[in-house]
C-alpha cells in the first residue's frame, strides 16, 4: 500500500484544522436560526453534545489505523467490494458538499459585497485559490491554519464586544418556546452541519504525527470551533431579537448595526473578511479530502492531475444546482441533512466497532505504514 | 534566482491590474447619485408613492461659505418622481437624474402622514432588502408634506437630511422624543403586541427660512398610524423604557410662586410585570438622580427641606408624565410600552391564554409606579441671589 500524502502533520495543528473547518460553518447556522430563533445557542450547545460522541469515533477509528485514509480502511474493513461502494458514497457526500459550499461564497458576494460581479466569477476566482492551495499538500494548510482560526475568533469576539450596548438579553426569553420538533431539526441541522462534516478528517486524522495525540485533539478543535459559533450565534440574537429570522445573513446585519461614536461603522466588512477566509479553509479541507479519497480510489499515484479537472467540476456544479438561495436553503436544511446521516452517524461507528471485533489492524496488514 | 525574482516582479505588476475592480462592476463616485435622506409620500393625483430622495451636489458642498456668490446655491437636490411601489419609483428617479441612485449613506427616511396612517408594511421592505441600505437609517413621520420636510434648508448644516439625523441624535438633552431606526422599528412590528413609535417632524415657519422641528411621536398600531404623543407623554414613554438620559424637570415651587427646573442626570428603571388572580400589574420602579439646575422663585430652595420638597412634587411630576403616556396608549389600545413581551417572557405559559385578546386586555393592566428621586447637587448657588 502507498500514500499518496507523504506530509504529515503535528498535534496541534491538527487542533487548528478541525477548529477552522468547524468555525468555516459560520455562515450555515443560519439554516438553524430560521428553525430554532432565539433557541439557536440551545440547539448549538445541544447539536455539540451530540456530535461528540461521533466525532469521538472518527478521531478514534483514524488512530487504530496510523497513516491511512477512510478509502483503505474501508477496504480493510468491508472488503473490497462493499468497502468501495461506501467509500464512494463518502466521495459523493465530499463531493456534492464542496460544491455547495462554493455556492455560499458565490452568493455571500453576489448579496452583499459586489452584487454587480457575475456570480460564476467567483466561483472560479475562489475554486482556483483552493486549487492552489490543495496542490501544496496538507503541510501548507496544516500551518496556515492558525491565521484563520485566529482571524475568525478575533472577527467573531470583536464585533460582539463592539456590540455590547446594542444588546438585549431578555431577547432569549422565554427560554423554551418552541415546539421540540422545530428544535429537534435545528440540532439535526447542527450534527449533519458544522460538527458532522467533521468527517472530512477520516481523510486528514491518519496523516498525524504518531505524538499527535489525536482524540484530544480533535475533540478540542471541535470544541474551540463551536465556542465561535455559540457566541455568533449569541451575539446575533441578543442583538437582533425578534428580526434575526428575516434576514438573508443575521451576521452581517447585526454588525451593520455596529456604531461607535459614528466613527467605528460599516464594520460588516470584518464579517466579510472572516467568512470569507474560513469558507476558504473550509473547501480546501473539503476538496483536499475529495482529491485524496478519488485518487485512492482510482489507484493514483498523486491526485495533482485531478486537482483541475475536480475544480473545474465543481465550479459547474455549484454554479447550476440551484436556482437561488432559497432552494440552498430549502435542500440543505430539509435534504441535505438526511442523506449525509448515515455517512456521519452509523458508518463511522460501526466501521470502529467491526475493527475492534475482528482486532484489526493488528491481525492483518497493522505494520504497513 | 533571477527566474523566480522575474516572476516575483510580474505577479507584483499583475496584483494591481487584477485586485483593482471587476469589469462592469466599476462606478466612479461622479457616476453616482449619493442619496442622504429620502421621503416616501403620496401622490395625492393619482394615488401612487411620491418619492423624494435628497441627492447630494458634490460641488457645492463647503463652497457657499467661499466667496458668498449663490445664496440660492443649495448643496443639496431633492429629486421626486412617482412609482407604485418604492423600487419602482427609485429606476424611474433615473430618468431624472441620469446617474443610479446610491442609497449607502442615506440617513432618514420620512413618511408622509397619509400614508403612515395607511400601513407602513409594503413601504418598509425595500429599505430593509436593499443591499446597499443599513438597518441603522432612522424613521421618521412627517407632519406635512414630506417634501417640504426634505426642502427646508437648514441655518447651520447644509444637508437637511444630516440636519434631521442630527436633530434626532440630540434627543438625550431633552428626552422628549426618541430616534428609531428601521431596525427598532421592524423590532415593534414583528412583535405581536408591541406597538411601533417614530418621530414627528414638521416645518415651522421660521423668520428668514424655515426651521424643522420634532414634535412628538406617532403612535402605530401594527403598522398603521393611530396618534400621537406630544412631549410629556413621549417622556413618560422613555421613563418606563428606561431610556432618559437627560432633561428639564420643570417642577411648581411649593410656594406655588415659580418654578424650579431640574436637569436629570441619571434615570435608572425596573420593569416587573406580575400576575395576580388574572389582574395584571406592572411596578414601575425609577431612581432619578437629578441636579437644581435653575430656580425661578424667590423662595430659596438650596435648602434641605426645600430639597425634600422639592423630591416629593418631582416625583408627582413624573409619575403625571407616565401616567399621561399611559392613559394615551390605553386609549389607543396600543401597547408602547412593550408590557406584553415582558409578559410573555417572564409568564411564558400563562401568556398563551392570554395573548389573543391582549388588545382586550391592555387597558386593564394596573401601573404601579414607584419613582424614587433625589437632588444631588445645585451647581454653583448655594443661595439664590434674592433681593435684599
């Protein structure tokens, strides 16, 4: 067996690459706000707790296998046979996602920053620099990873401290209104998001340093990302109370709203700057795992002559899926999250489960690496 | 080395060609038409929305001080034009103007009286959905014509939109109106009980030119104008909302021979809504901290009994004030205050039984209003220069 990924990387940044791929969610929470309203800092708190079990698994199942990716483990796991048909399932779930995850950044310009720019310019522009990025191998992202998590955290703590007066507490009152239903798909749409997407780094986990430590850190990146999506989530409702639901992008309204002394306005831009750069972390992780785990599948030896033909694929397809943003919105929060279920929920558990049973990799193929 | 130094310098030279702008998405600033303050009104002909949107003269700005040639020279164009809905009436303003409309800096907005009293609702959306438009543009009714509003050309500034906006700003001297942006304003509006307010402006004759004026708020029931607070009311509104910051107190000495002013320095309110046996009641309760700013009495008042008594007739005075805004709003079946969100966030499962006849309930509720006032200080006087 080889790898295609020779880089490897360390503890910490792995820490830094789940926190900004978590945090590279900011923009997705709101398909919850529009479930859950002032409920949504509950169903944050809750779609956490939930996920960390799973995510738990991922990290874990990762470690039994040191130095390889989700697409060998299922061969290992399931055979060849079944192992290739859920590893291409995982390359469609990789697939379909990237691309809308390029669409919001279409739409996050095309609605708020250059609204006279053709929308497939950006898709191009922006699937390029991942492009780019990707083809320097996971080291590059690994190391660059601390900026980003970094820039978002300051973006998100900022605005909210600029936003201190703006702020009503009460707005979180009562505190549980809505029928459960509603919030039960607000955490469903929590999991099946920013957590259990997560399950991305079943291609990145194996390529950490054997002192990576990897649950621990795993587990804290996660938790360090959905930190910058509570107080997001905190900030808009505090701030925009009953109107958050009305909006295209609460985020963006609430730091229009920022002003200090008429000097500190227009602060949205900083909101522009942080989603822009996380959703940017966030595909390259995603189209990075996309290259590796079709490479593997094909029996490449590098995924470099993938890199454009892959991007060129999915500028197309996150150009014409959808008519607008409310079609996104619709597929993603009614859709989107049923048929990545299994994949995040029942795969990756039961994947351990079968390893831990049949002692694998010990019995089998455990000294190739 | 000196390849990748030659390639360094062509992507240095390319960065400013590619980072400067897309094609077609370019605008100069002299291709846009910045719009400061806009009004939306009637046109009483023919039934459809007069818009009038106050575009700024680049080139007259700061020059009318200079060398005093046009005094009709305004620095400011108010361009109207009429459409059926707002977007609509916007396009058709280029006919005019010849250049897009760009409404990033617009500060006001003003509502004709017509057609606040009609529904604000399908003239609101715009605002809020435009891109370029910040939810921090405040909302204003006025009293005449809207356009009048928007001509009045100020003594000291030189835009009447930023005039207004200014005006609005300066509402903690006297707390007898309050500014609202459209953001507030859709707050009130999506609230199911909550009753929106938003300034008045009118136009008063003044001697050479004509002065605008904030006279009160308008009161909203959903969003259709159903009357008005005139100043005391509108303060007895900010005191229960907790959002005095300042003012005049004019209190009857008690002699009853003059009166005292009171500047407020510190208001601090606690509203706690309770339900007993079904009766609602609201305790109001206010510390006010405030300075004897002015006597107009020979009584001399620095003193601590005058003090005292001065507190006692202080208090009567605001709780008059309260009392006033809420006998309107009662009347009004208009729920200003914001009792019922504090209902339904505190009794959140009684509220249900509740809130569908709310309009029913609203004049029933009991408001028990503590104010608990104290005069800190009388400035430089500790008598007053009476004659001897």
């Amino acid at each position: 067996m080889t790898n295609i990924e020779k880089g490897r990387i360390s503890g910490p940044q792995l820490l830094f690459l789940v926190s900004g791929f978590v945090q590279g969610s900011v923009m997705l929470i709101d398909f919850a706000v529009g479930m859950a309203e002032k409920q949504t800092w509950m169903v944050i708190l809750a779609g956490l707790l939930v996920s960390i079990p799973f995510v738990i698994s991922y990290a874990a199942l990762a470690k039994r296998f040191p130095g390889m990716n989700v697409i060998q483990i299922n061969d290992i796991i399931y055979g060849r046979i079944l192992g290739k048909l859920l590893s291409i399932y995982y390359i469609f779930f990789l697939f379909i996602t990237l691309s809308f995850n390029i669409r919001d950044v279409g739409e996050l310009y095309t609605i708020f920053l250059m609204p006279n720019t053709p929308f497939i310019f950006f898709l191009a522009v922006f699937t390029a620099t991942c492009a780019y990025a990707v083809s320097r191998g996971i080291e590059v992202l690994a190391r660059i990873s601390y900026l980003f998590v970094i820039t978002g955290i300051f973006v998100s703590i900022s605005t909210t401290i600029l936003l201190v007066d703006k702020m009503d507490f009460s707005n979180f009152l009562p505190l549980f209104e809505l029928p459960f239903i509603r919030i039960f798909q607000g955490i469903h749409i929590m999991v099946s998001i920013p957590f259990g997407e997560t399950i991305v780094f079943l291609m990145i986990i194996g390529y950490t340093n054997k002192d990576g430590n990897v649950i621990k850190n795993t587990l804290s990146g996660l938790l360090l990302g959905a930190f910058s999506l509570f107080i997001v989530a905190v900030r808009n409702t505090a701030v925009l109370g009953i109107t958050q639901t009305i909006w295209t992008a609460p985020s963006f309204q609430s730091t229009r709203l920022i002003d200090i002394g008429t000097v500190l306005t227009r602060m949205d831009f900083l909101v522009g700057i942080a989603q822009t750069v996380l959703i940017f972390f966030k595909c390259c992780l995603f189209f990075y795992a996309l290259l590796l785990a079709v490479s593997e599948i094909l029996g490449l030896k590098s995924y470099m002559p993938l890199v454009l033909p892959l991007a060129g694929i999915e500028v197309i397809i996150a150009a014409t899926v959808f008519q607008s943003p409310l079609d996104h919105a619709e597929i993603t929060q009614n859709a989107g999250i049923i048929y990545s279920l299994p994949l995040m929920l029942v795969i990756p558990p039961l994947t351990l489960l079968i390893a831990k049973i049949r002692r694998l990799p010990e019995s089998k193929g455990g000294k190739v690496t | 080395m000196t390849k990748t130094l030659t390639f360094k310098v062509i992507m240095c030279l390319l960065v400013p060609l590619l980072l400067s702008g897309c094609l077609g998405g370019g605008t100069e600033i002299n291709d846009l038409e910045i719009v400061v303050g806009m009004g939306v009104d009637k046109d009483k002909d023919t039934g459809k929305i007069l818009l009038t949107a106050q575009i700024v003269r680049e080139g007259e700005i700061g020059s009318n001080s200079g060398n005093g040639g046009g005094q009709n020279a305004k620095a400011f164009w108010n361009v109207t034009a009429t459409g059926d809905t707002i977007f609509d009436a916007i396009r058709e303003m280029t006919h005019k103007t010849g250049n897009r409309l760009f409404v990033s800096h617009n500060h006001v907005v003003i509502y004709g009286y017509n057609i606040a009293e009609e529904g604000l609702q399908e003239h609101i959306d715009f605002f809020l959905r435009s891109h370029e438009m910040r939810p921090t543009a405040f909302i204003l009714i006025a009293e005449c014509d809207v356009s009048a509003v928007l001509d009045a050309k100020p003594e000291t500034e030189e835009l009447p939109a930023m005039n207004i906006a200014k005006l609005l700003k300066s509402h903690g001297y006297t707390s007898h109106f309050i500014e609202v942006n459209l953001k507030d304003f859709i707050s009130c509006l999506m609230s199911p009980t909550t009753s929106p307010v938003a300034p008045i402006v009118e136009v008063t004759p003044g001697e050479e030119s004509e002065d605008i004026y904030i006279s009160g708020m308008a009161i909203f029931k959903n969003d259709k104008m159903v009357g008005k607070l005139n100043k005391e009311e509108t303060r007895g509104l900010l005191w229960v909302k907790g959002k005095i910051k300042s003012g005049v107190l004019l209190v009857p000495s008690p002699g009853k021979q003059g009166k005292i002013a009171l500047e407020i320095l510190e208001a601090k309110t606690k509203v706690t809504p309770k339900m007993e046996n079904g009766k609602i009641v609201m305790d109001v309760n206010i510390k006010v901290d405030t300075s004897l700013a002015e006597q107009a009495t020979i009584e001399n008042m620095t003193t601590l009994p005058g003090f005292e008594k001065m507190q006692k007739i202080q208090e009567e005075v605001i709780k008059h004030e309260i009392m006033a805004a809420f006998e309107k709003s009662k009347e009004l079946k208009a729920d200003i205050f914001g009792f019922g969100e504090m209902l339904h966030k505190k009794y959140s499962s009684k509220w249900n039984a509740i809130k569908d006849n709310w309009d029913d309930i609203y004049p029933d509720i009991v408001l028990n209003i503590d104010v608990k006032a104290e005069i800190k200080k009388a400035d430089l006087l500790v008598k007053a220069p009476v004659p001897g």
